[in-house]
C-alpha cells in the first residue's frame, strides 16, 4: 500500500508560481513513476508531468517549459514546479504513483489561477 499526501496548491494571480509537494509513505521502495495530473471543471482528469525513478520526465504541451517536476528519491516526494501560470491551469491537481504496475492517488490540492 502506498499513501500520498499533497501539499502547496492555493490561489495565485495569472503569471505567478505555486509549487506542488507529494510525499509518498508505505511502500516506496518499488515505487517506479510518480507524477501529476489536474481535473478542471466538467473536463477529464489529464496528465501534467511524470516522473520516473532514473529521473526520465514527460511532460504535458500545455505546460512545456512552464512546469518543471523533479524528486527526492531518499524522501520519496515528488514536487511540481509551476511557473508563468495561467488562469487554464485552474483545477484539482492529484499525485499519482505507481507501485507494481498498481496506481495509487493522493486526495488532491486545488490550484486557482485568477486573470
């Protein structure tokens, strides 16, 4: 079983930054991918950012160049950096990682972006 905890998001004006923190517990030691994704408002929950355990990312266009993932493997966090926000980045942002091809989801931090 793995647990996720959230932490970071918050109201920020367009153009501002927010960083995300997920802290995973239970067992991480065979945690492979851990990532983000965001649900807006009548929309599907989409991919963000990923991030694999040799430090290989994948990013979302939307937010190439804007986002940056990164994470300490001796603590098992995973953090997103977000930069040059816009009021389109408005949602629910949920960490996710996965552990022997299981995923497991953190209970979301909400991230509002006023224009």
């Amino acid at each position: 079983q793995v647990y996720l905890v959230e932490s970071g998001g918050g109201l920020v004006q367009a153009g501002g930054s927010l960083r995300l923190s997920c802290a995973a517990s239970g067992n991480i030691f065979r945690i492979s991918v851990m990532g983000w994704y965001r649900q807006a408002p009548g929309k599907q929950r989409e991919l963000v950012a990923s991030i694999a355990r040799d430090a290989s990312t994948n990013y979302a266009d939307s937010v190439k160049g804007r986002f940056t993932i990164s994470r300490d493997n001796s603590k098992m966090t995973v953090y997103l950096q977000m930069n040059s926000l816009l009021p389109e980045d408005t949602g629910v942002y949920y960490c996710k990682a996965v552990y022997t091809a299981k995923a497991y989801w953190g209970q979301g931090t909400q991230v509002t972006v006023s224009s």
